[in-house]
C-alpha cells in the first residue's frame, strides 16, 4: 500500500472517534432531552388536573353553601331569582344559576325565566344528584336558553323526608376554564385536550371554540384512553407527533375526565438537531483539510527522508555501520536521521553498552510489574469500598444521593493522596477538603485546632470518610442546616509510655436545631465506627446533646500501614548497575 494511501486512511480513522463521540452524544442528549420532555408533560397534565380539581370543589362549596340557604330551599321565584343573580356575578367562570324542583321543572334561575317554562328531568346531572342525593357532574352540552356549550355542577337540596326535594344547578362557561389554562402559561407549542366521560372535548388549546362540545375521534380517545396515567407518543388531533402525557382528575369531584397535554418533539429536539448538523458540518470540514495538509505534507516531507532513512538502514543491515543517512536540521527527521546516525556510531564502537542497557531494561521491567501490582492493590481496595456503600444503599433504600455524596468523598480523598504519590496527606487539608463547600467566605462556621500532622494512605482514607459522614449529618440535620451554626474540630498527639503515639480527635457542633437521640443506627454511624475501629484500630465515641452533636476520636498513629506509597516502593526496588 501507498504512503499516500496509507495516509487518507489515517485521516479516515482519526475521524472515526470524532464521529462516534458526535454519535454517543446526539443519543445522551436525546435520550436525557426525551425524559425531560415527557416529565414536562405529565407534569404539565397534573397541574391542569389539580386546577380543575380545585375548581370543581369550589363550585361544589358554592351550591353546598346555596342549597342551605332559605332563599332557596322555599322555593320562592322572585326571592329565588334575586338571589341567585346577586351571586352570579361573584363566582368566575359561572354565568347561569339554577333551582329545580324534584320533577326537574326550573322554578328560578338567573335568566328569569317563567316557573315552569323548561324542564331539564332529562339530563343526566339531575338524575345522578337526585339518585345519590349529592353532587353530580352533567356532559357538555348546549344550553337551552343560552345555547352556549357548558357543563354543569348540580347539588340535591335536601327535603324534610330525607329525599332529595329538587337540586341546585350552576353552568360553567367552557371559554372561560380555556382562559384559565391558556393563562396558566403552558410550554411552547402544547396541545391541551380535556375530554369527558364520553370523549368529548370541554377544552382544547389551541381550537378551542373549533373543537369544544366535539366528540374526539375514536382512534385518538381510544389511545388516550389506553395510556391514560403515562407518557405515550402518540398521533395528535391535526395529524402531527406529540409527546402525550394521559392523568386523570381526582376521583372524588372529576374522575371522570381526561385530561392530556401533548408536547412537540420537533419543538423539543430542535436545538439539538441545530447541533448536530453544525457539528457534522464541522468534523467533514475539518476532515477535508486534513486531508488535503496531510497528502501535500507527506509528498514533501516524508516520502524523501523515508527513502533515505530506509536506503541507511538497508546499509545497516547489510553489516555497512560506517554509513550514514546524512538528514540533520531541527525538524522531526533530521532529529530522527541525527538519532539513526547516532544510533549507528553507538552500535559499532559499543556494543558492550548495548548489553548493559538491555540489563536495565529488564529492571525497569521489574519496577514496572511491582507498580502495576501495588496500584492493582489500591483499586481492588477502591472498588471493595464503593461496592460495600452501594450495597448498603439498596439496604438503606438510598435514592442515590447519599451514596454519591460518599463516592465523591472517597474521590477527593484519593486526590489529595494522589498529589503526593499516595504519600499521605496533612489532616488539616483532609479535613478543609470536606468543610470546602460549606465555608461561607468569612471563616466564621469552622474552628480548626490542632498541630500539623502528616497522615499515611490508610488513615487519610478513613478519617476523610468519617470527617465526610459527619458533615453530611450536619448539613441535614445539625449546625450546618442553620446559618448560626458552627462546628468546632480539635485535635492533639498524645504520647503513651512505650512512647507510642495516639490521635486525639473532638468533633463538637453548635448553634443548629435541637439534637435529638438518633432512634436507630444508620449506615452513616455503622461506616465511622466500623471504619476506625476496623481499618485503624482506633475508637469512636457518639454523643448528641440537645447543643450539638459530640464525637471524639481516639485513633493510634504508629500500626504498620499495609498500603505504600509509589516512592517508598520505589525505594524497596533494586537499583541498576551503571
């Protein structure tokens, strides 16, 4: 194969990373884009169902306080029909209030019709309230007098007999619960369908006056009733794809309607589409021009020092070491023409060096085995530790952000070692390291006292998990879910007889809410005293004051440390001989 060949296929499978990242990345971005959307949705849906709802129960309230009322429950029409049009006018989206006596004949509304002059015995509002003697709920229909589409509520009024004696009716004007929805401030380019019982449409955004009082096709009701409590993508009323969320109303006051809200997909993913062709753009010209550089590039200036460095070697190799390529100069090749020629004079007056260096070689070989084992040892130890937490968590029904918060804990801990080559760490930094999110720029939530002292691997590690489990607890719960809170940390190196060296550490917390006696030990509690008593053979004592929380520390710092540092094992490494 060509050089120029082989070329064009190096540019091809440079392009082949660029154009998997742009892959995985438009498949993350839509897929975490799509469940945003559809929570959008559902919440969208739940949010005008709540407020219908909410709305239904008022207007229950209201005929409750109605049907109690003297004015009504005599039944008198000029007294009747006085007061109802005194209270129309108070009760938004209500435009018509009713009495009805117990054959359905209206005896007075707000119109001020005649008594008599219509009966509605024939709805099904005035069936259902005058059968369970309570509220009902009627379809949407056209109003007879005002032949406007509305629904209405309807309320018995209670009778002497304990029999409904008649019901007391009010019509909700559908343009005006539209309003309502259409103020509410839905997302751009929403469908807001509510339907009833029968699938028909009480309000429809946008179309409202189009679509109200209509049935909805029976493909579509159908659907919404099948996914009815989910997120289905579905085919909207104007044949266009929606995003639909299906939730149900309250089952006591409006069970049975439908209310669905279908977002855009086109709306939702079109800012990442926009980026997807700006970034496909971008990687074929890039590509366009590294070909292009790369083709004239080579023709120049690689394809004739190659063929000089190959004609050298072919020298070489023949035995000719007094041959030399004669390429010099500061660039990649003269370099590598100046290291072949090198190369060459080292090989025919040295080869007994030759033979050294493959004998350090292979103790660097050696070194690099005993690293990779020790770093081996440390992951395994990692991995040990975040299984144990993520096992715990499925115990504790952890959602996931407390086994975060302590992988991140171990993270940082990890870091701050791994500056030093996993050489330790003082305590005052591991401790700053935990409090770091929570300092409040002035120095006043924390106290730090105590002498500087260098902490190994393994005591880093589970005094920075410990000191993390703490805080987190006083974030939640103690001095730091307050803004007066404070926490004091003090800590002293105490020397035994057998000059033994022992850490002293005292956790206090002050000024947060009342402490009280945990009623159960929690993981958190589990991982500090098993983590010091295990991993430290140290102790730990837990106090909870009503003050604050109380923790004292007593930890030896002189055990044999099983972890070693990437200098100490180099160290314990043989050394080659010059």
């Amino acid at each position: 194969m060509s050089l120029t060949k082989r070329i064009v296929g190096l540019v091809g499978l440079a392009l082949l990373p660029a154009l998997a990242i742009q892959g995985y990345n438009e498949y993350a971005l839509r897929s975490a884009r799509g469940e945003a959307v559809r929570g959008e949705a559902m919440r969208t849906a739940r949010g005008v169902a709540v407020d219908l709802d909410q709305f239904s129960r008022g207007a229950r309230q209201i005929l409750g306080i109605l049907s109690e009322l003297p004015e009504i429950q005599k039944k008198d029409p000029q007294v009747c029909t006085a007061y109802l049009r005194s209270v129309v006018d108070k009760v938004p989206g209500s435009f018509f209030f009713g009495v009805a006596d117990a054959e359905g004949r209206i005896l007075c509304n707000t119109l001020g019709s005649a008594p008599g002059a219509y009966a509605i015995a024939d709805r099904s509002y005035f069936k259902e309230a005058m059968r369970t003697g309570g509220f009902a709920i009627g379809e949407v229909v056209s109003g007879r007098i005002t032949k406007r589409p509305t629904i209405q509520f309807a309320l018995a009024i209670p009778g002497a007999n304990g029999r409904p004696d008649g019901i007391v009716l009010t019509s909700i004007d559908l343009s005006y619960l539209a309003m309502r929805q259409a103020s509410a401030g839905l997302p751009p380019d929403a469908a807001l369908t509510v339907a009833d019982r029968d699938g028909t449409v009480l309000i429809r955004l946008p179309d409202h006056d189009e679509w109200v009082g209509k049935p909805l096709p029976a493909p579509f009701w159908a659907a919404l009733s099948r996914h009815r409590g989910g997120v289905a993508d579905l085919t909207g009323l104007q044949d266009n794809p929606r995003i639909t969320a299906i939730a149900g109303t309250s089952p006591e006051d409006l069970g049975s309607f439908t209310v669905a809200v279908g977002l855009s997909p086109d709306t939702a993913f079109a800012d990442i589409d926009a980026a997807t062709r700006r970034g496909l753009v971008l990687i074929g010209i890039g590509a366009a021009l590294a070909l292009v550089a790369a083709l004239m590039g080579g023709r120049a200036f690689i394809r004739r020092p190659v063929r000089r460095l190959l004609r050298s070697a072919a020298a070489w190799r023949a035995g000719e070491l007094d041959v030399r390529s004669g390429i010099g100069g500061p660039g990649e090749f003269g370099e590598l023409g100046e290291a072949f020629d090198a190369m060459a004079v080292a090989l025919q007056k040295h080869e007994g060096e030759l033979r050294a260096e493959i004998a350090r070689s292979r103790l660097l070989q050696e070194r690099q085995t005993l690293l990779l084992h020790e770093l081996n040892h440390r992951v395994r130890n990692t991995l040990t530790t975040v299984q144990s937490l993520a096992r715990q968590a499925r115990r504790d029904d952890d959602r996931g952000d407390r086994l975060e918060g302590r992988i991140l804990a171990l993270s940082k801990t990890h870091d701050l070692l791994s500056r030093d080559d996993w050489g330790g760490a003082p305590l005052r930094l591991v401790i700053e390291n935990e409090f770091a999110p929570f300092q409040d720029g002035k120095g006043r939530r924390f106290r730090l006292d105590g002498p500087d002292l260098d902490l190994r691997p393994r005591y880093v590690l589970a005094l920075g998990m410990t000191i993390h489990e703490l805080t987190t607890n006083a974030a939640k719960y103690g001095a730091l879910a307050t803004e007066e809170g404070r926490v004091d940390v003090t800590w002293r190196v105490v020397v035994g007889p057998d000059n033994a060296r022992r850490l002293v550490l005292e956790w206090r917390e002050s000024g947060g809410p009342p402490v009280a006696v945990p009623t159960r030990r929690g993981f958190g509690t589990r991982l500090i005293t098993g983590g010091i008593a295990r991993e430290l053979g140290g102790s730990v004592e837990l106090s909870f004051p009503p003050e604050g929380a109380r923790c004292a520390l007593d930890v030896p710092l002189d055990e044999p440390d099983r972890f070693l540092s990437s200098r100490d094992l180099a160290g314990q490494l043989p050394q080659p001989v010059a």
